[in-house]
C-alpha cells in the first residue's frame, strides 16, 4: 500500500468515527433503537439487528438514510397527514350529524351524505399519497355489489390494509367494537356502517352474522360488506383459517389479495413483532411504500357450500392462497390469540399450548374447567403422574388416543411421565393471567399444600420456577428472608411479593400491575 493510499484510508477511518460521534451526540437512543429494528427480507425469515454492530460496523444505507429522513421528511409527512385526518374527521363529523348508530344500521347513507363518502375516501388516497404510498397497482376489475355482495380482503397484516378499504370506496367493513371509539378514525370507521363485533359478547357473533345476511340479501342500495376473514393479522406467510360468519348468507363473494412487494417489510403489525408506533415511524421514513390489491373473479358458491360456510370458506381460502402462491395452515383467530398470550407472558412452548388447548376443548375440559376444579378441592401436593394416573384425575378415558396424545404432548422428556402441577399451571396461567404477578400468584395456588398462599421452602422453589423460572438458591434466599421468624417452616405470598419487590430485576412484575390498575381505572 503506497503511503497516498494509507493516507486515504486513515482519512476515511476518521471520518467514520466523526460521523458515528456526531449520531451519538445528536441521537443518543440511535442503538438503542436500532439494536431493536427488525430488518425484513419479503421472502425470507425476520433477523433481529445485532446491537454490537451498531458501533463496531459501519452503519448501513438504510439506516443512515432513516435517520436522514426522519429529520429531513417526517415532520413534513406528519404535518401534511395531521391535516388531511383532521379534515376527513370533520367532514366524518358532518356527515353522521343528526344520525344515531341505530339509523346507520337500518338503512344506507342516501343523498349528500353518500356523496360525502367518496369525498373522505379522496382526501384518505391524499393521506396515503403523504404516507410514501405513491403508487397503489391493481390487477382485475371489482364486481358490482349485485355481482357480489361480500369482499373477502386476505391477508390482513397490516393497519395499512386500510388503503384498499379507502380504494374500494369506503366499503361497510365488519371490524372490532372497539374501533368505533378510537380518536379521529372511530368517525371515518362509523361512516361505511360497519358490522361491529363484540368479541366480549357471546351473543355478537350470532347478531354479527344475522346482520351481514340482512344487509347482503337486502333490496336497499347498501354498500358492499367487506371483511378480513381471518380476524386478526398475520405475517403473510400463509392463510390462516378463515372464520365463517361472511359465507353464512350464501351469497357470492369476491376474493381481494394484497401483497406490499417493498424491500424492506415495515408494515406488518403481528403479536410478536415491532409496535404500531415503530411501524409508522419506518414506513414514513422510506421514500416510496408499495401496495398491490387483486380482484380475483367472483366465487358462485355450490349449493353444498351454501349449506356449509365452513367448507365455502375454505374454499375461497384455498383459491386465494393458489393466487398468492403461499400455503395455508389450520391456525384460527383463537390460536393466534392463545399464541400472543403465551409470548406475552413468557410462557414456554407457545405451539404446544395451543396444540393443548385444541385437544383439552375436544376432551370438554375447557368447557368444564375441570383443572381449576381440581386445585380449589386439592388437599395435597400434585406429583408426577403416568398416564393413566392422569386420566383418572381428569376423569377421561386412557384409551382415547386424543388423551394419548394430551399427555404425549406434556411428556417432555418421553419417559411415560409428566408434571401435573406444571400442565395445570400451564392451562391455568394461560386462561387465566393477565400480568406475570398473576402468574406467581397462580403457581402458590397450585404448589401450596397446606394453607392457601402459604408454601414451604421445596414448594416456593417449584412456584417460582414454573412463574418466573427463578432459579433454587435464589429461592431459597427469599424464602429465608420472608419467613416471619426463624422457626417458621412456611412463608406467605405477600411476604414473598415484599422480597421480590425489593429486587431490581423483578421490578417489572410490579410496574406491569401496576399499568394494568392505571388502564382499569
């Protein structure tokens, strides 16, 4: 190397780490944030960024060109999109003046104020325009509501799906109750007379789908309904199970597929991945977001599957996956939920949960609740248990292959043997905690053999193994600590929660309680 050369790449080395310098005084959370960001490929798996490369590494372009843009473009971007919502909020707010939610399901919008529609659906296109999605492809033609009544819109990943709603017209989506009283987007979501489900409710699922066949086999002029049939959002690797309530009136329905062919994937908004507000932040921060929306022609149903829309659902499900050369999977609404529940409170094992829960609902233990029945008349510690030992105690029959393989799926290590106390904590804490204090507070149920809440030093370790996988010696220094004097064989829950409370590392089992008593209030 010449000494010209040397000198260059001394000068270059410099330069790097002025700059990195300079994104350190300015951006003080930029590895932090990075160390975070989820870079996705669209046909490969996620990669989680490594924090240590940050600093060690060169930055990336598109990282660079993130920070750039969030100082030189996003206050422009959500200064214009502030505007434009807050407008569509106010023609929202004219429009439905006057109007109770009663007078927007018995009959559609008529006049101006249907007129309004494709206003709010324009200056929504404008909002997505100031969003970077310039460009909106679409392949086919959209049928007639007399062609078909339901639009069928899969797969749902993303709140950006809203941009081939606002495309279509402002069609009467069937979404969540909640969203009516979201700020701002709880009016423009009232204004297309949606189809509410009440997911608390268990009479909205039959209300929901006598709704959707009155409005589909109506003579009034009402807007198509349209409707993400797998319930909640995914990560468009597969289709899950569609839920049935939009094949219920029989009538045709038109397939819609969306894709968004970028090369980075910062829209997709599932369980275990970044958050809304991280998601928006990325999106806005590329310089062009793309979206493709597919009208596939219109399904005719046979009349076998008027008379199951179970099967005219899956149907429509395995046309739709053909179009979009991905496979499907027998994960429901539920298992997702099941899954993001698991995640959330660090439980092992997600998909054996669920696998679990399928075969305990088959079996009637959910619908009995037999496990919690048993640790409310429990009188002694549960051990470990064969399998016929654990039929007989979940009274169900060991020749039943599904009970097999309940307990198959339990047997961790295939010796013939599982934990009793541990699958009743797992079916127990899944069902039934919000918070991981619910977790501990679950397993002292389910350990603690002599007083309720009250555990010997062994039982105390098991409880705060299975809870917060905490290991024996860390144990039993807090159960020395929490007895009440030194003779005391046994220690309570809140002497225990005292302790732990005292600890650093256990502090976000309580700040977790405590947002969940700020939210309840």
């Amino acid at each position: 190397m010449t000494f010209t050369q040397r000198e260059s790449a001394r000068s270059c080395r410099q330069l790097r780490v002025y700059y990195i310098r300079w994104l350190r005084f300015f951006f003080p959370r930029t590895k932090e944030i990075y160390a975070r960001l989820f870079v996705i490929s669209p046909n490969g798996p996620r990669r989680e960024a490594c924090a240590s490369c940050i600093i060690s590494a060169p930055l990336s372009s598109a990282r660079c060109r993130t920070i750039f843009l969030t100082i030189a473009l996003l206050p422009f971007r959500l200064a214009a999109i502030t505007t434009l919502m807050i407008l569509a909020w106010l023609l929202a707010c004219l429009g439905l003046h006057g109007l109770s939610e009663e007078d927007l399901r018995r009959a559609p919008l008529k006049g101006w104020r249907r007129d309004m529609r494709i206003v709010i659906c324009w200056m929504m296109r404008a909002l997505f325009l100031c969003g970077g999605f310039h460009h909106l492809k679409v392949k086919g033609r959209k049928a007639e509501t007399k062609d078909a009544p339901v639009l069928a819109l899969a797969p749902h990943s993303s709140f950006f799906d809203a941009l081939p709603v606002v495309y279509l017209g402002g069609p009467s989506i069937v979404a969540k109750g909640e969203s009516s009283r979201l700020p701002f987007f709880g009016k423009l979501i009232n204004y297309t007379q949606p189809v509410y489900v009440w997911r608390e409710d268990p009479n909205s699922r039959q209300n929901t789908i006598k709704e959707i066949i009155e409005r589909t086999t109506s003579k009034e002029d009402w807007p198509q309904v349209m409707i993400f049939p797998e319930g909640t959002c995914t990560n468009r690797s597969c289709l899950i199970t569609f839920k049935s309530g939009a094949f219920y009136p029989g009538v045709p329905v038109q397939p819609v597929c969306i894709r968004y062919p970028n090369k980075l994937d910062t829209v997709t908004w599932t369980w275990e991945g970044p958050g809304a507000l991280k998601l928006l932040w990325l999106t806005l921060t590329q310089l062009n977001s793309s979206c493709e929306i597919e009208f596939l022609p219109v399904y005719n149903p046979s009349e076998a599957e008027k008379l199951d829309p179970k099967l005219y659902a899956n149907n429509v499900r395995r046309l739709m996956a053909e179009a979009l050369k991905i496979p499907v999977s027998d994960y429901t609404y539920d298992d997702c939920r099941i899954i993001r529940k698991a995640h959330q409170l660090h439980l092992p094992h997600a998909s054996n949960i669920v696998k679990s829960h399928k075969l305990r609902y088959k079996l009637g233990l959910v619908a009995s609740k037999t496990e919690e029945e048993l640790v409310q008349k429990k009188t002694t510690n549960f051990g470990d248990v064969n399998l016929q030992e654990f039929a007989q105690i979940l009274r169900l029959d060991d020749k039943d292959p599904t009970t097999q393989q309940l307990f198959r799926i339990h047997d961790k290590y295939g010796q013939g043997k599982i934990d009793l106390e541990e699958y009743i904590f797992t079916v127990l804490a899944t069902a039934n905690a919000s918070s991981e204090l619910d977790k501990v507070e679950i397993a002292f149920d389910i350990c603690g053999s002599k007083a309720a809440l009250c555990l010997t030093q062994s039982e105390l370790r098991k409880a705060l193994r299975l809870s917060i996988r905490m290991q024996p010696e860390e144990s039993d220094s807090i159960f020395q600590l929490a007895k009440s004097d030194e003779s005391a064989c046994t220690v309570t829950f809140d002497d225990v929660m005292t302790q732990l409370s005292n600890r650093t590392e256990y502090a976000h089992l309580f700040a977790a309680n405590n947002e969940s008593s700020k939210k309840a209030i």
